[in-house]
C-alpha cells in the first residue's frame, strides 16, 4: 500500500487544527465510515474516498478525488454532505485531493472523474457521512447540557435545544464530537426534509471563476519554473531525420533542448523564447507510416472494412430469418467522422523533479495514472510522486490520458527545475487522440404490425480501451467502441440498444488506421446513438407510422425510455404542424444510467442547404436529482456540443497526419448557430444516474431526423455542412 | 523595456517588443485570469479592455500595448453587472473561457446597453465556448443589461 503513505501524510497535515473529521470508504461492496479526527493510525487499513472535516471556527472542509471541470461535481457532493449533516452552505469548502488509490470511484474501480459517475457513485454512501456527522454533533451538545438528544435539533450549522432556548455552533462542538464514536447506520432525513438536495443550488467554484482567480493547470507559477514546448511529427509515426539543436540553443533565453518520445522538447526562461528555439530548431521529419492518409483515405479504409469479416458480438433468435420473412427490410450504410476535444485550456502540465521526489501540477481527469507514468517517467517511487490536480478548462475525456505529463516529468528530470509544458492549439487539436471515426451497416425489419422483429448491425472502429484497458479487447471487440450498442455484461449503465429486438445480430471489426481514439464525452454512445436513431427513423418511415409512436411501440419494455420520450414530445408540441421548410426530429438514448429525449425543430434552406436549428427540448430521467441547476446546465452543454458535432466538426487529414491546426480551422459551434434550449427534469424514484454525458447522444439524430422530416432528405453522415444537405436535397429528387 | 498600464497600475517589463500581450500579463505580471486558448485571435478567451474596447491579448503586441489603458477581469469591479449576473444566472462551467467572454460583454454593453437578440448574437458570434454555456451566456447578457438598466442596482 505505498500510495496510502502520501495520502495519510495529506491526512496527517489536513488534520493539523483540531476538529471532527468523518471519512467515508465506499467500495463496490458497501460503505464505512470513521471517525478520523486528528489520529492518522486510525486510517490504517482504512480506504476513505473522501472525507470532511469541521473545523473549530465552524467552516466545514470536503475533500474529493474527483475533479471539477464545470460538471458541478464538487458542488453535488458538498450538498449531498451539507444536507445530511444540517450544515450551514456558507461554511462549505471543497478541495482536490491527491492522487491515492483510496479515491478510487467504486463504479470505475479508479481514481477518475470520466463516466458520469462521481455523484451516483457516493449519493449514498455521503450522506451516511453527513448523517453520522450530524448525530455525533447532537450527541456531544446533548452531553454538554446534560439534556437528552431527543430533546436536541440539528440546523444550519448548529444544535439547538429549543426548551432551554440554548444553541451552539458546529465549531464549538465539534472538538467533544471528534472523541466520539460514529455510528455506522445513523438515521437519514426524510426527502422532504432536505434543504439542499434537489434545489437548484448555487455551485461554488464560480464566484472565483467570474473574478478570474480560479487556477487552472496553465496558471500553475512555481519558483523559478521554466516553460517547455514541444517540436512534435507531422504525420503519424514519422521520426526527425535532423534538427539544430545549437540554433535552439542559440535563441536568447532558451536553456536546453531535451529529445523525448512524444517530439523534441526546447525549453526556456519565457514561453516567447521556447517557441522561438522551437522554430530554430528546423526539424525534418520522414513521412511517417502512412504517407498517403487523408480524410478520403480514411473513409474509404473504414467503409471498405465492411466488406471484411468481423467478430460476433451477439446474436439472438435467428436474424436472418426473421430479415428473410420481414414485411420491409432496409439496409443503409452510417459514417461518422473523427472529432476532436479541443478542449478551451490546451493540454498541459508542470512537474518539478528533484532529490527522490515529483511533484505534478495538473487538470487531470486520472490522477493515478498520472501518478503512475510520473513514476515510471521520473525513477521516482510513486508514494513519492504528489499530484495537484488544479481546476480542469474543460475535460470531454481527453483529460483521463497522461501524454502531457509524460511531457512535463521529461523535462523537468533533464533540467532539474520546474517545468510547465504547455501545448499550443495547434498541437492540442493535431495530437488529440480523437473519438473515433466510425463505418455502420444496418439491415432492419419489421413484421406488418411495425413491430421491429429483426435487426442486424456491423459496426468498424479504431479501439478506445486499446491504450486505456489492453485485456479488456477480447475476441477482436472492443466493447466500448460499441457502447450504445452494447454494453459490458450485467453494467447498470444500459449503453445499449433499448429496443424490443427479438432477433439482433451485431458484428465488430477493429480498424487498423493509426489515429489514435479516446473517450469523448458520452464515448461511442454518440456516434452510436446517432446511427440507431437515425435508422429507427428510416424504419419508421418504412412502416409508413409516426417516428414517435414507431418508437413508443418498440419499447414497450421500457418504461423510463418511453417515458422521456412522451415528456420531450409533449412539452415540445410533436405533432403540430409546421411551416414549409421547417422539420421536426426525435430521437432517445440511455447511457450511464440516464435516459434522454430530445426534440429538434429547425428550418432548412433549400437553396444553400443551410440548417438552423430553432429549438431543442430535452427530457431526461436521472433518477433523484441532487442539483437541479446543474442537471439543466449539463444537458443545455451536451446538447450544444453534440450540435456542434452535428453541423460543424470534422477533424481534416492530409499527407498522413493531422491538417486541421487551430479553430480557423476546425469549426465549432459559436451563438448563431444556437437554438433555444429546453430542460425537463422527470420525477423520477430510479436508481441514479449519471448527468454529465447522456444528453449528447439524441443530439445529432434527432437533428438528422428533422432535416429529412423538412426536406425528405436522409443523411447517414455527419456533420450536416450545407454541402452535403444540399447534395443530398439533390439527390432525393432524381 | 516597455511601460503598461494595467488595472490602474504601472508596470516595467524586460521582454521583446514583439511578445503577445497576453504572455506578458499572464507570465511577467501574473495576472492569470486571462486565458489563452488559440493564439490567433478566433476564441476570445484572452480578451482584454485597451481604451475602454475589446481586444484580443494574443495577437496585440506589447508594445502595441504600451502607454493604453489595460484592463483585466481582475480589474473588472466585482460589483460589475456582467460578474453579477454570471453568478446570477450560473452562466459558468469549467470557467476557462469565461474571463474573455465575461469582458467581450462588458465591452458590447458599455456601447450598447441595452442589446436587443440579434446584436447580442452578432457581438458574440466570434468567441468558442467549449462547455457548451451559449444559452447562459445569452442569459446573463440579458441580466447584467437589467442590472445596467437599474443603474447598476440588483433586481
């Protein structure tokens, strides 16, 4: 256990001020709790997550593994602790801890903040904590007026006792609570009685995020720090043929060039002088593994694969008979193009390296493995390895990767000084490890009821768990490429196909392209989900029946997906009619727990194939809802992201590497193209979901399904430029 | 040796003539609530006030810069309708670019207080938003106009 002896020594300076400490271990087995007031041998053997602190001038300080980057989650997990515990939410604190294996999310078995998991992950086990917390409290006023606790209320930061008028603050308390023992299985409030729970509550990162003094990995300033940037290859597996390293050198300012893996590092005093000796370096590169890939390459290579045979991943009943004996059978072949993170703070990182120890300063969606590669990079053990995960600008999942530590940890051993790394945008976009493109083939039948009776699906991919998860690519199928589709085995998250499919048959075959793949936010449910939903559209139209009731029908199982998709409909008008040039898409998706319905209304410019969408209504089943606001934040940005991936993003390839450089050349949705955006949170008693990512998936299908509900139109790609809405416009009247 | 003047202050920097002026506030005066996020003036995350308009830090030098007057979102008053009504109307996710944007807005409403839709999306069209915020942003134009409105008073 060499990572709980940096943990414990955070603990150990954490625990400095005398007060009550509750810290929780959840495992997938269960939870406990401790009291871990100032008595850092009380932790060993014992595995907290997190843990809270209430200090004798009454502030309560929480600690989390996960990392905040706008999806609320610090605030989520404070309020599920406040409540419990009858805090007062002016007193709240929440902070980044380390990287320890103790932190690990029990639905990941990891120290990440990907999977829309952390609040569903620790819903109930923080509020035990509060709970135990609170009781603890009543206990030690309970004991200092020698009344008995019935006759003692906890609220809003103090225990009061409302016979003798008398009532003191958490603060005074909480030294006699910390000698007490907690209760493993205090009572929890009734709902109604919670403050915090379900309102929609103020997050508490952005005051000092709007007064610009929130720090993000770029502002990390260590003493004496230098700035490194990176020479890196232009196409995908090229090596340098020659580089001037005395040139580099030369540039006034810079210190020393450092060869790596990743590219040629220069670094200087200033981040001026480092791009300078970056240019002087004049590095010539060979033509890489692939000379000829380019964006035709690539969809040829991903739609011919096809052709190719795959693996099995499921077949149920017998799909080529019930597609032999369908009434209508369709097929359609589905492209996605690769897209981009391009997150808006570019990729970076600051290491110090220096007398057996490394410390990291770092937006990390995975502080263990950042831990882990600044061992392996430095020589360092890990124990001796701190991580300060800094606040995230933005993370879609390109933050769970540690490439720019690497960076940083490289430069920083060579030089034996602090180094930030800081990437450009030009290289934040060219080596981004992408969310994969992707090849569909879809055959489909109905019976003459419309019921959906057989369905058979090939899918091609590059495999995202290839880098982040090897073993776990068994048979030749990765199957988180195929989320949305399919899902792991008995996974409560339900990334798969929600139809009533009797006869289901899904094939998988790993592309052998060398773009390097990742999650993005909601992973392959995206570009999933926008096949599937496009194609029910297709079927529905088959069937000659409402887009809506054709899904309704084929999901009688499925009571939360219908009824998202009722709620979204309604609240949205379907069924009203529209002007000409105008459509009306639906489309539904279940990911991470959560189940989204979305309703697209746009208009269509026949003309210049122009799409503008007007409005997007979305409901969506989480389950219990703890913050309200950030729920509907979460689905207004997924919604406007996967817009984005809907209209505008494709990344560009030439000469086999990356074309597109910067946002002049890689579009992103900006406010004109930006509709109306409604949320509709259903009641909801289910088991909790996740909320960062399930809204993109229903995005870009419901788009596509309205574009053809305007125009008759069918597009089986994205994004839908005016170009290809215009051919396809075309292409439909021959 | 080039003089600035940033938020009411007086600085002295040894750097090139040639050196963004975002480097230099972020690097030299360590003011980092200014963000860099393309380098080539397409996101605004580096927006700044010279004389009273919006301008992106990263293609301005700082000798272009010299002897203007900077303002940062640091220097922005927190009292500031725009800072208000970010909070206001929880406009923030990850909060990268929300500096840049937040002073693009107190540029647009100090010209024209009271933005009507269309002026709003066309002052606003050339900023990313990576989060996802437009909707909020769009918001919290309309209220910090509000507040503006009532002299500067909360609803």
């Amino acid at each position: 256990m060499t990572t709980s002896i940096s943990r414990r020594a955070f603990l150990k300076g954490s625990l400095g001020a005398a007060g009550l400490t509750i810290a929780v271990s959840v495992t997938p087995f269960g939870s406990r709790l401790l009291n871990a007031s100032g008595k850092e041998e009380a932790l060993s053997g014992f595995k907290p997550n997190i843990w809270f602190e209430i200090k004798p001038d009454n502030k309560v300080a929480i600690t989390v593994g996960a990392s905040e980057m706008g999806q609320g989650t610090h605030t989520a997990l404070a309020m599920i602790i406040a409540d419990e515990l009858e805090a007062d939410w002016k007193q709240i604190k929440v902070s980044h801890g380390p990287a320890a294996k103790e932190f690990k999310n029990p639905i990941l078995d990891d120290q990440l903040t990907v999977g829309s998991a952390s609040v569903r992950a620790f819903y109930e086990p923080l509020r035990k904590a509060g709970a135990a917390g609170r009781a603890m409290l009543i206990k030690a006023a309970a004991s200092t007026w020698n009344v008995p606790e019935s006759e003692c209320k906890a609220e809003k930061g103090t225990v009061q006792h409302k016979k003798s008028g008398r009532s003191l603050a958490y603060g005074k308390l909480c030294v006699a609570a910390a000698k007490l023992q907690v209760p493993q299985d205090p009572p929890l409030k009734k709902e109604s009685e919670f403050r915090y729970i379900g309102k929609p509550m103020l997050r508490l990162d952005i005051p000092e995020k709007v007064a610009g003094a929130a720090k993000f990995g770029l502002d990390v300033a260590i003493p004496n720090m230098e700035i490194a940037v990176f020479s890196r290859p232009p196409a995908y597996g090229a090596k340098p043929i020659s580089f001037d390293q005395n040139a580099a050198e030369g540039v006034k300012g810079v210190r020393k060039v450092v060869p790596g893996p990743q590219g040629i590092a220069v670094c200087a005093e200033s981040l001026q002088a480092a791009l300078k000796g970056r240019d002087a370096l004049n590095v010539k590169w060979d033509k890489g593994t692939h000379p000829q890939l380019d964006n035709d390459f690539i969809e040829k290579s991903l739609i011919g694969d096809l052709e190719k045979p795959g693996a099995k991943v499921i077949e149920k009943g017998d799909p080529k008979k019930a597609l032999g004996e369908a009434r209508k059978k369709i097929e359609a072949t589905y492209f996605v193009p690769f897209v981009a993170h391009a997150t808006m703070e570019p990729m970076n990182c600051t290491a110090y390296v220096r007398d057996g120890r490394c410390d990291v300063w770092v937006p990390t969606q995975g502080q263990l493995v950042a831990q882990f590669v600044a061992s392996q990079v430095s020589g360092v053990p890990p124990e001796k390895v701190q991580i300060h995960t800094t606040f995230l600008g933005c993370g879609l999942g390109r933050r769970a990767a540690p490439d720019f530590v690497v960076d940083a940890v490289l430069v920083s051993k060579e030089v034996g000084k602090p180094v930030k790394v800081v990437w450009t945008r030009e290289e934040d976009i060219k080596y981004d490890a992408f969310r994969a493109a992707m090849s569909h083939r879809i055959e489909g039948g109905i019976d003459d009821q419309g019921r959906l009776i057989g369905w058979s699906h090939k899918v091609v991919s590059g495999s995202i768990m290839k880098d982040i998860a090897p073993q776990a690519v068994q048979g030749g199928v990765d199957i988180m490429s195929l989320w949305g589709l399919v899902d792991f085995p008995n996974s409560p998250d339900n990334n798969r196909i929600m139809y009533d499919i009797p006869n289901l048959y899904i094939e998988f075959l790993l592309s052998d392209l060398p773009i390097p793949v990742a999650p993005w936010r909601s992973v392959q449910n995206g570009p999933n989900a926008f096949v599937i939903e496009s194609f029910v559209d297709e079927l529905a139209h088959a069937a000659a029946k409402d887009p809506l009731e054709f899904r309704l029908q084929n999901l009688k199982t499925n009571m939360r997906a219908s009824r998202v998709l009722e709620t979204a409909a309604k609240k949205a008008g379907w069924g009203k009619p529209l002007p000409k040039g105008q459509g009306r898409g639906i489309a539904q998706h279940s990911c991470f727990g959560t189940y989204v319905a979305e309703v697209v209304d746009l208009s269509v410019n026949e003309k210049d194939g122009s799409v503008k969408v007007n409005r997007v209504v979305a409901a969506v089943d989480c389950g219990p809802a703890v913050n309200p606001n950030t729920i509907k934040a979460q689905i207004e940005g997924a919604v406007t992201i996967a817009l984005s991936t809907a209209l505008k993003e494709e990344v560009k390839f030439s000469n086999g590497g990356v074309k597109s450089a910067n946002f002049a050349d890689y579009n992103i949705i900006k406010m004109s193209d930006i509709p109306e955006i409604e949320v509709h949170i259903v009641e909801s008693k289910e088991k909790m979901g996740g909320i960062g990512e399930p809204g993109v998936p229903p995005t870009a299908p419901a788009v596509g399904n309205a574009i053809f509900n305007a125009t008759g139109a069918r597009i089986r790609r994205i994004p839908f430029t005016p170009e290809r809405v215009l051919a396809a416009i075309k292409d439909r009247r021959i | 040796m080039i003089s600035l003047n940033v938020n009411g202050k007086s600085y002295r920097v040894d750097v090139s003539d040639d050196t963004p002026l975002l480097w230099v506030i972020r690097d030299y005066l360590k003011l980092t609530g200014t963000k860099f996020g393309c380098g080539i003036g397409e996101c605004g995350a580096c927006t700044v006030h010279i004389d009273g308009k919006a301008e992106r830090s990263c293609v301005i030098s700082v000798k272009q810069a010299q002897g203007r007057k900077i303002t940062t979102i640091e220097g922005l008053p927190q009292s500031h309708p725009v800072k208000r009504a970010w909070i206001e109307e929880q406009v923030v996710q990850c909060g990268y670019c929300s500096p840049g944007i937040m002073m693009q807005v107190a540029a647009l409403l100090s010209e024209s207080p009271k933005p009507n839709a269309e002026k709003i999306i066309n002052a606003m069209d050339n900023v990313i938003c990576r989060c996802g915020t437009h909707v909020r942003i769009k918001r919290g134009i309309r209220t910090a106009a509000q507040i503006v409105g009532k002299g500067g008073k909360k609803s």
